[in-house]
C-alpha cells in the first residue's frame, strides 16, 4: 500500500521528490502517513477533499481485498 499512495501522490505533485510515505502498523489497521512540500498540499487534498477522498476510497478497496483497515493521514509539518 505504500507504494501505491507514494506512486499516486507523485502524480499529483510539482515536486515529486518531496513526497514522503511511513506507514504505521497495528494489528488489524495501518495508519499510512503522506507528507508533500507545503506548497503541493493543495494538489494532493484537492477541491473539497476529493482528490484526498479518491484515495482513501482506493485504499478502502484494496484494504477489504486484504481483509484489512487503511487510514490516510496527510501531515503537513
């Protein structure tokens, strides 16, 4: 899943080397943590959280197939 949000996110982004993906894991969940320059933050939450939202839904889907929870953090630091 990493590789997946990380490939999605550059992408999205002006300057993809910036892009950053941890991921915490637990049990039954994974807190997957994405951090981008400040100024492409814009572009990977989008109008309304959709872009941010399209995501999420992804790995929803992909997380039921592995019988298994994501959550999507966005950092800004």
């Amino acid at each position: 899943m990493k590789d997946l949000v990380e490939s999605i996110a550059k992408q999205l982004v002006d300057k993809p080397e910036m892009v950053e993906v941890k991921v915490i894991e637990s049990e039954h969940t994974s807190v997957i943590e994405l951090k981008v320059d400040k100024e492409d933050m814009g572009k990977v939450i989008g109008r309304e959280g959709k872009t941010a939202k399209a995501i999420r839904t992804i790995l929803g889907a992909a997380g039921n197939k592995l019988k298994k929870r994501y959550v999507l953090e966005i950092v800004n630091d």
